[in-house]
C-alpha cells in the first residue's frame, strides 16, 4: 500500500502520461536522463487511457530506472481484467481503455500478464529520499490526510479504509478549493489560519506532488508544500517532468516551512 525508494540521481516526477510514450521520450531526452548515473522516473499513476501507445507505457514498468505509483486508471484496468466484471470493463472502456481491445491478441495477454505481475501490486503512495535528502510524498490525487504520518499508518493497517484508497486515486475537492480562491498582490491564494492548515500544508514531509486533475498547461500548480503535475499532455500540452531538488531549490517557498502559490 506505500512505498519507499531513495534516489542517488535525479529525482524525475512525471505527471499523468496517458498514453503519450513518444512525448516522453522526447523530454527524457532534453533532460539527459541517466539512469546509469542514479536517475531515477517516478510516476504518479495514469500511464495509459486516451494516448496513441498505452503498451509501451506499460512495458515501462519493467524498466529498473522506472517507479509508479497506481493511478485511478490503473485502479479501472485492474477491476476490468482482473475482477471479471462486464460494468467494470464497460467503465474502463468508457474513461479511455478501449485501445486494449484493439490490440492483438498476444498483446493482450501481455497487458494481463503486467497486470499480474506489476500493476496489481503498485503502491497507493510513495515516499521518496533525494539525493539532496528531501523527503518527497507522492499520491495520485490527493493525501486525505493534513500530516503525512496519519497517511502512513492508515497505509501501514492490515486493512486500511476502502474509502480512504478510493479518496487517494480521485479526490479533487481540496485542488478544486484552492484554484478558486482569491490571489494576493504576490499571487498567494488568501487563506484563513484555518484554511491554510485544512488545504495547502501536509505537515511531516517536504513537498507532496499529485496529478490526476488535469490542468491544461498550467502545471506544475501547487501552493504551500503541495504541488499538482498533470498537464493534460493527452490533450496536446507537454508533459511535465519535474526534477524534485531543482525545484526546490529554485522555489524555497514550496518548502514545508513556507506558503506560497506558483504554477
């Protein structure tokens, strides 16, 4: 149910790739990516549905250099290949997974051998140890929680709460607060004391990053130590791979300690 990796390298967090395998080549390539030298990609869930090469992004699963966390679509693929049920199928299809019944039937059988092996065991969160030893939480949607550790030891339970994993891989609610509200002179959302402890502050952990909310060029978004990644890149907007100690470095503000908005 939760991970945990440390980086030697680069830590590269990757927004919702949907599919879009080429354009992540590309921007590995721009970024130099070197796994030999400790980079390490880490993705926050959503690797297929709606893009033209949901297969090779699958197949990235088996690379050593690539970690992921589960996303709400990897959730849906799950419960329609593994779970045998024809309305979970008809919903997976319905939010972009009708691309696996246009594979081959070898190709299929892969997917179901992924979801086997790779994708039913994916964590609902990952702590993350940088090289510049920052310690960085990933969920896909959003951490419940206002204090990393009460995340973990829900995580941690033989059991843990069906409705807080449901809440992990599709709550927008607190995403959706803070973009409406009001900006300041320096672009910092106007929260109450209160406020600011209930939205933008995950207490115990540097920096929490997210997708599932896609942000149509806006992202990364994020204010206080919370930061959004998905960019829409289905949609045609570049896919954001954010090296996690270059950000913040550049941006003290996102720091644990500080509130800011930035996107």
């Amino acid at each position: 149910m939760l991970s945990y990796l440390h980086v030697t390298g680069r830590t590269l967090i990757m927004g919702d790739l949907h599919g879009c395998y080429q354009q992540l080549l590309t921007r590995l390539s721009r970024l130099d990516f070197a796994p030999e030298q400790g980079d390490r990609l880490i993705a926050l869930g959503d690797l297929t549905d709606r893009g033209a090469d949901n297969l090779a992004c699958l197949r990235l699963l088996r690379q050593p250099w690539f970690h992921s966390i589960r996303g709400n679509h990897e959730q849906l693929m799950l419960l329609a290949l593994l779970g045998g049920s024809r309305h979970a199928r008809q919903l997976w299809f319905s939010n972009g997974g009708c691309w696996y019944e246009q594979l081959a039937e070898i190709e299929q059988a892969e997917v179901m051998a992924l979801c086997q092996e790779r994708i039913q065991h994916l964590s609902y969160a990952m702590e993350i140890t940088s090289r510049d030893r920052h310690r960085i939480g990933l969920v896909h949607a959003d951490p419940v929680f206002n204090q990393w550790q009460q995340l973990v030891e829900c995580l941690r339970a033989p059991s843990p709460d069906p409705a807080i994993l449901e809440q992990l891989l599709w709550q927008r609610e607190r995403l959706n607060q803070l973009r409406q509200l009001p900006r300041g002179p320096h672009h910092t959302p106007c929260l109450s004391k209160t406020d600011h402890f209930d939205l933008d502050r995950i207490a115990g952990i540097d920096l929490v990053c997210m997708g599932h909310t896609p942000l149509s060029g806006e992202a990364p978004w994020g204010t206080g130590n919370m930061l959004w990644l998905d960019n829409g890149t289905c949609a045609g907007f570049e896919l954001v791979l954010l090296d996690a100690d270059d950000w913040l470095k550049h941006h003290p503000q996102s720091s644990a300690t500080n509130t800011h908005a930035y996107g």
